[in-house]
C-alpha cells in the first residue's frame, strides 16, 4: 500500500509571498510636518497661558 507525499507531515509546502508594501515618502514628510506643528502649537500655548519668558 503507498502512501501520499502530502499525507506525511514532514513534506515542505512552499507558498507564494505577499508582496510588499512599497513605501510612501508623502506620508512620511506629512508626519514630520505634522509633528513640527504640534509643537509650535504647544510651545504657543504654554506662553500664552504662563506669560513671557524671563
């Protein structure tokens, strides 16, 4: 009596890849220039609510 190949566990099944993801530069220059603006706004409103510094 044979057995299947792919009966045995020990058998390699190979798998196609996902492909990956290409990178997006646009999304990364938004992000600094998001964060750039963050902090402006936070060093504004730390002055405006404490007052000029010394």
């Amino acid at each position: 009596m044979k057995q299947d190949p792919q009966a045995n566990g020990n058998v390699v099944k190979f798998r196609k890849r996902k492909p990956q993801k290409t990178p997006r530069p646009g999304l990364r220059k938004f992000l600094t220039a998001m964060c750039v603006v963050m902090a402006l706004v936070a060093v504004w409103a730390y002055f405006a609510s404490v007052g000029k510094p010394l």
